[in-house]
C-alpha cells in the first residue's frame, strides 16, 4: 500500500505479506527482493527506533543534509552522498539531525542472496564526488524500482524490480566498476589513441600521426600498446580497418575494390591478402556467407 505523507513530497510503497510470500518463493525474486521502498525529503524530526530491529535490512541513502544512527553501540553520522545498510534482527535507532535534516532514499530488502552485499552492511560508506560518479544514475535505477512496484504487483514487475535492485546494490558495493562507464576515455593514452584511429581508418595515417596525436613518441605508445592489449598499435590499427570492410562488406553494395581505396590499402590484391590474414576467409566469402544471412 501507500503511506499518506508524512514529509511533503514524501513517497512510500510497502508491499503487502501476501506479496512477500510470493517473492520469497518466486526463483528470481527469491534472490532479492523490496518489501519497502520510498523516500523522504528534507525529513524534519525523523526518527525511529526498533529494539528488535526489523525483519528486513534496511538501506539508507543519504541524498542532501545530515542524519545519525546508532548501531551495534556505536553512533555513525551520515551526510550527502553517504549510505547505511542496517542489518535485519538487530537492534537500532536513527533520525534527522535537528539543524539540517536529511533527505533520504531508503528501502528494506530481504532474499536467499542477501549475503552477496555483506561487505558493505554495517558501516558509512562514502560516493565520492568526482566527473564520473553516477549519482543520477544511482538514483534512477532506485526511481525505477519504485515507479514499477507502483504499477503493481504482477510476476513480471516483481521479477524486473529484482534485476533492477540487484544492480542498484552492485551500483554501491562495486563502485569504481560502476563509475568505469563514465570515465573520460581521453585522459587514457590508449583509449584515446583508438578513438583517434576509429576517426581516421580512412585517411592514410602513419603510427608516427597516431603517436604524435598523443603526445608520445612512438615506441613509448608501442610499449603501452603491447603492455594493454598485447598486440603494437600498427597491428589494432589493422584491426580497426578490417572490421570496417565487414562492415562493408555485409551492410553496402560497395565493389571489394571500392573498399579497398576507401581504407587506403595499396590495392584489392594488398586488401584481399590482410583480410584472409585477418578472417580466415576471402572477402568475396565473407560478403557471400553474412551479407545473404542478414538481408
């Protein structure tokens, strides 16, 4: 059901036992599931103290202000962008800090997988700003949780809010794998050389280009190269091309020579040969056996 507000622009769902019965015996939603999700903005005088705890563990998202919680005989005090992850059956007090109340995102989950996120359970945990933390992200995989429980309870929606609450978990225990995403790739010599050849397959660049476009010299690019993708940069720039001509070859009607100009090979002979070298199979074979399948 829905709670009636207790926050201005507070939203809560708790989902209903009979619900709960079925998602503990449900083979996805078994493995994690919501029984309560909401948030509460700006929460003035929030408080709660359970002396037995709760049946379910209790995450709690600090999005702006500041809160405390006592746990385990120890007070934590948790703040913008910090987390706390109660765990079920034991006992626990926490609230609003009187002069700047939190805004908090929470939800109580249970399941048979609960034990994947022990690591993170117990503790502040801090999301460090920086350009590619994901804090929207974050918060829309909690909004998508709650906006498909709101739809309903049907198999499909409960089965779905599982997957979406399991990567919403993974988002806080895995944090800089979930920040990977994000990264600015041109802070990264050899992510930033690639994009330059992917830009360039079809002008006649050299490895000098490359190496200069980066600020290298060539063999400190080449020893990077190899040190990351175990193959010189010569040879991922071949790459790149012959997976441009699959590409043409299976999408246009463009001759083998054709391509073999536009990728800047000496001529269809030079272009025949590397792609074999690269394929196993001839382009004319390549063209016949994939661009024939996907017509």
């Amino acid at each position: 059901m829905t709670i009636p507000d207790g926050f201005k622009g507070e939203k809560t769902i708790v989902t209903p036992y009979y619900i709960r019965r079925f998602q503990s015996k449900n083979e996805i939603t078994r493995q994690l599931y919501v029984t309560h999700i909401g948030y509460y903005p700006d929460a003035h005088y929030h408080f709660r103290e359970r002396e037995n705890g709760a049946p379910e563990n209790i995450l709690i998202y600090c999005d702006k202000g500041k809160g405390w919680i006592e746990y385990n005989n120890e007070k934590f005090i948790l703040s913008e962008n910090q987390f706390f992850i109660l765990p079920a059956n034991e006992k626990h007090v926490y609230g609003a800090d009187r002069r700047d109340p939190w805004s908090i995102y929470w939800l109580h989950f249970r399941g048979d997988n609960v034990f994947m996120f022990s690591s993170i359970i117990g503790k502040v945990l801090s999301i460090d700003a920086s350009d590619n933390s994901r804090y929207r992200d974050r918060i829309q995989l909690f909004d998508e949780i709650f906006q498909n429980l709101d739809m309903g309870y049907n198999p499909d929606n409960l089965e779905y809010i599982t997957f979406c609450l399991m990567h919403f978990m993974a988002s806080l225990k895995y944090i800089p794998q979930y920040r990977e995403i994000k990264k600015v790739k041109e802070k990264d010599i050899v992510q930033s050389s690639i994009l330059f050849m992917k830009d360039n397959l079809e002008t006649k660049i050299s490895i000098a280009d490359i190496a200069r476009a980066a600020g290298y010299s060539t063999s400190r690019l080449n020893a990077l190269f190899v040190q990351r993708t175990s193959i010189s940069p010569f040879e991922y720039f071949n790459q790149l091309r012959i997976q441009r001509a699959c590409s043409y070859l299976q999408f246009t009607e463009l001759k083998i020579k054709e391509i073999a100009f536009r990728l800047n090979y000496y001529d269809q002979f030079h272009f025949s040969k590397a792609f074999q070298k690269e394929m196993e199979i001839t382009p004319k074979e390549y063209r016949f056996r994939y661009q024939e399948k996907f017509r």
